[in-house]
C-alpha cells in the first residue's frame, strides 16, 4: 500500500460516525470505477429494433456479411 492510501484509509478511520455518509459521498465522486446499479442498463440500451426478429440473435450473420466494416 502506498503511502498516500496508507494516509487515506487513517483519515478514513478518524471520520465521525454521524459525517460517514457525506465522505462516502465526496470520495464516490473522485471513483467513476464505482457504478451504482441504478445506471445500469444506460438509456441508450436496446435502442436498436430489427423487423428480422431478435438482433443478438442474427449479429453472427450481420458480421459475416461485413457488418460494421469500413
């Protein structure tokens, strides 16, 4: 462990109780790795309608047609 982590996780044990919840906060805002599970799934997600049926179910044949290529 780094020293900066080492210093980070003290601090960490010195927050008081009732200050816990605001330094979740703060530190979650400095961690886009963290993803709440209520961003999933993105707005974007199925946005693609097909009248050949389900599209996962036909990408193999899309990509052996040359899907996707330039």
């Amino acid at each position: 462990m780094t020293p900066k982590r080492q210093e980070l996780m003290d601090l960490a044990e010195t927050v008081p109780e009732s200050e816990l919840t605001s330094a979740i906060a703060a530190l979650r805002v400095l961690s886009p790795a963290l993803v709440a599970d209520d961003d999933w799934p993105p707005d974007w997600f199925g946005a693609i309608e097909s009248v050949d049926g389900p599209v996962a179910e036909r990408a193999d044949e899309w990509l052996a047609q040359g899907f996707g290529r330039v």
